[in-house]
C-alpha cells in the first residue's frame, strides 16, 4: 500500500481523526466539529455549517446520539441515508456535498449522513423553450430534483440512474446518466459511460463543457447534443430509447444520440392534431433554408442574375440600390452583424430595457440607416424575414449555428453567385451525411434513408401510428403501438 494511500485510510486514534478533519478544513469558517463522551464512548460529529439541514443534525443526530447505549451501532441512527467509509477522499467530498461525517473512538470507520441542503429556485417553465399546450415546468439546478421530476413522470424500476463523479483533483462534479433499461441500447449506454468516465478536467464541469468533451465532432457548426430544460421533451427522449445526461448544478439536460431534425421537434406538436403539428413543422423546416440562404440569394440576384426577376421588381430594387455607396455583400454583413449586436444586448439587459433596445434598434436605427443611403431598403426585408425565419427552431443552439453559417454563404454568393449558394449546399449536405451523433446518422432518416422513421421527421403522422420507435437510437425494444386504434379493432 502506498503512502498516499495510508494518509488518506481512516486511524483508530479518534483524536488523530479530528484533528486531520480540522487541518483539511482549516479557514473555513462555517466548518463545524463537535464532539461527545457519552457512557465512556467518544463520538465526533464534523460538517459545514452552510451546507447541512440543522433540524437533521440536531433533532436526528445528536439527539439521537444521546440515546444511544454503550452496544448500539451508529447505523441505529433513524436517518434516511447513511454509509460507511474508511477512507478520508470520501468524507471530504461527502462534507462539500452537504453530508456529517461521525467519527467514533478505537474505529477505523466513519458514518456519512445525507444531510444536505442547497438553495434553488423553485419550478417554472423555461423562458427560451415555451410551448402553448402542454405541461409548464421545467428543470432546476438540483440534480436530486430533477431526477425526481423525471421519476415522477416515468413511474418504472427500468429507468435507471447512475452517478458518476467526474472531475480531476480534489474538484469533481456528479453526473447521472439515465436511461430505460428495457429500451435503451447497452451498448451506446456504455459508450456514453465511457466518454463521461474519460473527462479529466479540473474545473467545475458545465452541460456546455461536456458537449465539447464528448461529442463526436466539436468543429461541426451542428450540435450533436440536445439540450433542454423541458421535462417532457426529456421524457420523450428517454421513451425513444434515448439516453439524457444530467450535471449537478445546472437547469440543463443533455439528450443523446440525437439527429438533425430533433432539433426542429417540439412539445407542442405533439399537443396538437398531427395536421397542425405536421404544417409547423414544415414551416421551422423551411426556416432553416430560408435563414442560411434568403441573404446569400438576394446577394447573387443582385450582382449576378438581375435577369431572372420581372423588370418591375429589377426597377425598383435598382432605386433602392442607386444611393448606396458599396455592394449588397457589404450591405448584408453590415445588417447581419447589427442584428447580432441587438440581439446579444437584448440578452444581457433587463427585461424592461431590452425591449427599449428592440424598439430603438428595429425602429429608430432601421429607419436612420435607410435614411442614410447605407443599407436599402429591400435589404432591410431580407434581412428581417431572415431573423424571424432563425427565432422558429425550438432549439437555441441549433437557432445561433444556422445564424452562423448565413455568413459563408454570403460569402460563397458574392464570389460566384448562384453557382456559390449550390457550392455551399452540396458542403453543408455532405457534412450532415457524414456527422454522427454517439454512432447514429445525423442527417437520418434521410442520410440514410430510413422509410420507417419518416413517420415522424419531416412531418408526423398520428400517434396510434407510429408502430416502431425511432432507430437512430438503435432502441433494443422497437415496438411502441400495434398501429391501430384498440377501440376500433373489432370495428366499431
């Protein structure tokens, strides 16, 4: 045995064991110990005083401590969730979780208790993910709850939870993996296990930083990781067979495998008539094309192809055109990175002040910068219906990756016009086929093409129809409905 591993096992001199728990948390203030000699029997109890339910310590503890007899084991303590341990590691991390450590004398063990109490914030609905039917709560950052949320809702011992403690030094974060056992796939289960356990990052660990640390491409401007904090988007998922990674301290959840169109997916299409559900979605669809090309294709009409407009329309944009001083490439980066500087300002700035910023901005600096002669007044339609079409997707980070990628296209249309865009289309098609998300196709059901999932991609069929779950997520058990209506089977 190591040295390093002796200093960290747990002596038989209970003084020994109290001093080295003042020397670890020695400066901190709200550090506590306290100790007992009760019918000649020496315990010690050590904890935060911040971080610890008091009502636990002193009404379950140490009164209870009192009570006991000279044969009585501290595991007799009638509290919900106490271990043992022999090693110091882990009654360090078990005090910053919360926990009292209990020392007794001439033993080489200590007691952990589960007395843990952290501030958060009490449930409500996302703000950046609202829906107009359906549920209204949302995730917090205590990872104990949100588990609870989930279990609330998927009532089965086949959801499993494990907790990893990921992290590298004496600074490490609990991660849970959950997952339907008798759904999801052991193998991408494991494959996940495997990136999460590999993290060594000596840092507090964010839903953002284990994306960049876990994904199969992090130079893709495509998330290859779902992250919400709705409940029953999460919900959804892990019933697909899909595997959902929660990080302690964070209102964010993590869904994997995923594709490109999981992203354009919503509650609220499934809380209406599939006709409804299927039309929006075809409209964020079209959002998608409309907000990575309508630039780029007002840009190469412009400059290159002024012949396939009516001459009416080529008249007037030619008017609007006359008095500005540069070309529409420069026309459109100018507007594009000012409405990103609106944007990221209505972000940081109170609520109140952030629409003052969306009325001087839309208004007052739209209708200045026309006046001007320095950006047209076409362009200012484009480039608004641009920024409409890129708020439809349900998803933020799918919103900002296609925002970005308006950029090269505008580019690649300023260079070479039409020929540009369908340059940019065939990179931008052939990067979705060949990404993957945790070994599941991207770009599935349409690279490849899987007929059975389209049931529920482009647009969705009836519920009572999908008889198969996705198999993107590679599901062990595929079967969800026998595709008939039961009260009709005996037609009814």
């Amino acid at each position: 045995m190591s040295e390093e591993t002796l200093a960290d096992t747990i002596h038989s001199d209970f003084h020994l064991n109290i001093q080295t728990m003042n020397n670890t948390f020695s400066n901190i203030h709200d550090f506590k110990t306290r100790v007992f000699e009760i019918k000649e029997r020496k315990i010690g109890i050590t904890y935060i005083d911040s971080i610890t339910n008091k009502d636990i310590v002193n009404g379950r503890i140490v009164n209870e401590i009192y009570k006991l007899d000279y044969k009585d084991s501290i595991v007799d303590i009638p509290v919900a969730n106490i271990s043992v341990t022999d090693n110091f590691k882990k009654i360090y991390s078990g005090i910053m979780d919360g926990k009292v450590a209990i020392f007794e004398g001439n033993s080489n063990i200590a007691f952990l208790v589960d007395t843990g109490l952290f501030e958060t914030r009490s449930i409500r609905e996302p703000d950046s993910e609202k829906i107009v039917s359906g549920s209204h709560d949302g995730f917090v950052e205590s990872l104990n709850k949100n588990i609870n949320i989930l279990r609330n809702r998927i009532r089965t011992p086949n959801l499993k939870s494990e907790i990893l403690s990921v992290g590298g030094g004496d600074i490490t974060t609990n991660v849970s993996i959950l997952f339907l056992e008798n759904i999801a796939n052991q193998d991408v289960v494991n494959l996940v296990r495997k990136r999460i356990s590999s993290i060594n990052l000596e840092n507090n660990l964010t839903p953002g930083k284990l994306e960049e640390f876990i994904e199969d491409n992090s130079f893709s401007p495509f998330p290859q990781i779902l992250e919400t904090e709705r409940p029953d988007r999460v919900t959804a998922n892990l019933m697909d067979g899909r595997i959902a990674v929660l990080v302690e301290g964070s209102a964010t959840v993590s869904i994997l495998p995923v594709t490109f169109f999981s992203f354009y997916q919503s509650p609220d299409d499934y809380n209406t008539r599939f006709i409804l559900g299927s039309f929006l979605r075809i409209i964020r669809l079209l959002g998608f094309f409309i907000s990575i090309s309508l630039p780029s294709i007002y840009i190469a009409i412009v400059s290159f192809h002024y012949e396939v407009l009516p001459y009416e329309l080529v008249t007037n944009i030619k008017s609007s055109l006359e008095y500005v001083p540069y070309p529409p490439v420069v026309e459109a980066l100018i507007m594009q990175l000012t409405l990103e500087l609106l944007r990221e300002a209505a972000i940081r700035l109170p609520t109140s002040m952030a629409q003052t910023v969306a009325i001087v901005g839309g208004l007052v600096i739209g209708t200045a910068i026309v006046e001007a002669n320095l950006v047209s007044n076409t362009m200012i339609i484009v480039i608004a219906i641009t920024a409409i079409s890129s708020f439809t997707v349900p998803i933020h980070e799918m919103s900002s990756s296609i925002r970005l990628l308006s950029f090269p296209m505008i580019f690649a249309a300023a260079l070479l016009g039409l020929v540009g865009i369908v340059v940019g289309f065939m990179f931008l098609m052939i990067h979705l086929v060949k990404l993957e998300s945790f070994g599941a196709p991207y770009f599935a059901p349409l690279g490849p093409i899987r007929f059975s999932d389209l049931k529920d991609t482009i647009i969705r069929v009836p519920y009572w129809k999908m008889k198969t779950r996705p198999s993107t997520a590679k599901p062990i058990n595929e079967k969800q409905s026998t595709g008939k209506k039961g009260w009709a089977e005996d037609g009814e």
